[in-house]
C-alpha cells in the first residue's frame, strides 16, 4: 500500500510540474521549437528564475509567442526597454552556460 501511494504521489508531482513552471519554462514547452525538451526547458527555466523578475519573465515568454515583440524591445531607445533588453540577455548567457 505504501508503494502505490509513494507512486501515486510521484506521479502526480511529476504530472503537476508544468503547473509551477514559471512563464520562460511553460513557454519553453509549449513552443513548437523540436529542441523543446522537459530537461532543456526546466533548465531554460532555472537561468531565468536566476535572472529575470516575474515582470521580465512575463514579457519574455510574450517573446516566444511574438518575435517582433522582442524585435521592438531591442530597438527601443527607452530606459526601461533598454533595461529589460539587458536583464534578457543576461538571462540568454546563464541559460546558454547553464543549459548545454
């Protein structure tokens, strides 16, 4: 009895993850990129709970679903855009090292 409900409860951990997936992770893997793996996008994850706030994470997961919206963010001139670019590619670095 104590196997199956140590299981059950594994499973439904397991099953449950991508509910407490920050934004960056579940746009990870909702992407149709074929990379797109669990362990990648859990990784993807981790560099941006790292770097970026829940604001930044939001946005960038914006990015994924609207390129150009990451187009528009780089080129913008403003304080704040330049901020979020920079937090985001700072994101993009740990993540690349991070996630190999």
């Amino acid at each position: 009895m104590t196997r199956i409900l140590i299981a059950s409860v594994t499973i439904c951990a397991a099953l449950a993850a991508p509910a407490f997936a920050n934004p960056i992770e579940r746009a990870c893997l909702s992407s149709d990129r074929p990379s797109a793996s669990r362990v990648l996008c859990a990784c993807i994850g981790e560099a941006a709970d790292r770097t970026l706030t829940r604001a930044d994470m939001r946005l960038g997961a914006r990015f994924f679903r609207d390129p150009e919206e990451a187009q528009r963010v780089q080129l913008s001139d403003t304080p704040r855009d330049e901020a979020i670019w920079q937090r985001w590619r700072n994101f993009g670095e740990m993540a690349e090292a991070m996630c190999r």
